[in-house]
C-alpha cells in the first residue's frame, strides 16, 4: 500500500514591470517534507515574451538553475519561501500543499500547473466614465496627457495607472513632478440610485490614493474631480467628505474657476 505524502509548493510569478501591475505565472517550486525542493519551469516562452521580451530560452535555463542552487543553499522550506518572496518570485496567496504517492508526483505537479502556469497580465480595461473620459481629453489637448509609465519621466500625466503592490487599484490619472499626484474622477450624473451606490467607488478611489502614498511617499498629493449635479448633491456630500478627511483636493468639472485651481495645483512644480 502506497503511502501518500505531504508536499508544499508556491507558484513562481515573474513581474517584468511592477508599476505596470503585469505578472505571469511560470512555474512551480515544489518543497517534499524531505528531499531537495523540485523547481519546474513550464510556462510557453511565447506567451512569457508577451510581457518580457527579454525572456527565452536560455534565461529561463539560467533561472531554474539559479534558483536550484539557491533553495539548497537553505535549510527548510519557510526560509527557501521567504526567500522566493524577497526575490519578489512567489506571494503568500499562491502557495499551497497537496498529498500524493511518489509514483504519483508526476501527475499532480502536472495537474497543478495546467491550473496555474498561464498568463496573466493585469490589462482588464475598467469601464471609464465620462468624467475620466472629458478629462483624457483635455490633457491631450494641452499636450500633457501620457500612454505609460515611461512618460512620468517627461512629465505627462498618464491614465490607469496602476498602483505598485497593488496593481487591481488603479489611479485615475498619476502626474509626477517632484512629487507624484494621483488625480481620481468620481462621476455623479447618474441617476440617484446611481449616485447611491458610488460610495462604492468613492472608497476604492481613497485606498488606492492611499496606497499610492504608501509607495510614492507621504509627500503625494491628492486631487479629485467631480462633477455633481444639483438633483444628487446631498447623496453625493457624504461621499466627497470621505474624500476630504482623506486628504484630498476637490475640484468641480463644471466650474471653469476650480478647474484652472486644479490645473495650477496638480501641474506647478
């Protein structure tokens, strides 16, 4: 009678571009209660040289090698996993354990990787509004709006833009100039119960501006742009409080003279 055994594994992750929020699954580190840990590297390098163009072959062969020497470099499985995680290679919601014969290993680091090694780059588009959409505009016509990361650098304000450590929150519009600035739109002409359920966003719009100062520095500022309707103003109140005591800068798309504020805080040096 064959006698099943438990094994550890953590889903090897690469992150070409962390600002970006793009990462791919390639392969799995697998931890036997007693044994050198068994390093697979399955993902199709197509479809990793879709995010990486600096993936093939051979690094991929220069990686799974680096890392069988280091993982017996240590001396048990927490510390080979902490170390995976300061490699940034592996996070903690992708590790787990299954229990199988040895006949059977085969089979289920098979079975694991058919689930878990394929791409996945974080490019779902979010339904913009038409705030967001009014202001894309008007950046691109004073010439400042970006397409990506790389345009930080020459002072363009860049759209989506995705939160380092936490690339499923998004900035609305990230402008740097000393200091980053996370501009966040919140879009109220919508109907009540529309304008209801925009706490919803209201709330996700503030962790991610707060996350954003996590990693940028407590020195980021903080803007929004709303547009409010008379009908839903007393709806919309409690929501932009949020948004106050959060510490952040509110400005009216409808009012020509809170907008020229906006523009004088959010772009001046």
């Amino acid at each position: 009678m064959s006698i099943s055994t438990l094994y550890e594994y953590a889903v090897l992750r690469l992150s070409p571009d962390v600002m970006r929020g793009e990462f791919v699954n390639i392969g799995l580190v697998v931890f036997p209660c007693d044994g050198e840990p068994i390093v697979r590297i399955t993902a199709p390098v197509g479809k990793v040289f879709a995010i990486d163009p600096a993936w093939n072959q051979a690094r991929e062969s220069q990686l799974r090698d680096q890392l069988i020497n280091i993982l017996a470099s240590l001396q048990n499985t927490a510390a080979r996993i902490a170390t995976l995680e300061s490699l940034g290679l592996v996070r903690n919601s992708d590790l787990g354990f299954f229990y199988s014969t040895e006949a059977g290993l085969d089979a289920e680091i098979r079975e694991l990787s058919a689930t878990y090694i394929v791409t996945r780059p974080n490019t779902e588009k979010a339904k913009r509004s038409k705030l967001h959409k009014e202001m894309a505009v008007r950046f691109k016509g004073m010439g400042l709006l970006g397409s990506g990361v790389d345009d930080l650098t020459q002072h363009r304000i860049v759209p989506h833009f995705p939160i380092p450590g936490n690339p499923d929150l998004k900035a609305d519009f990230v402008y740097k100039n000393g200091v980053y600035r996370i501009t966040q739109t919140l879009d109220y002409r919508v109907s009540a119960q529309g304008a209801r359920q925009k706490i919803s966003e209201a709330c996700t719009k503030v962790m991610a501006a707060a996350e954003g100062a996590k990693a940028w520095g407590t020195d980021t500022k903080k803007f929004a742009i709303v547009n409010v309707p008379s009908e839903v103003s007393d709806i919309a109140d409690a929501h932009l409080d949020l948004l106050y005591t959060s510490g952040f800068q509110i400005f009216h798309s409808d009012n020509k003279v809170d907008l020229a504020d906006y523009h004088s805080a959010a772009f001046s040096y």
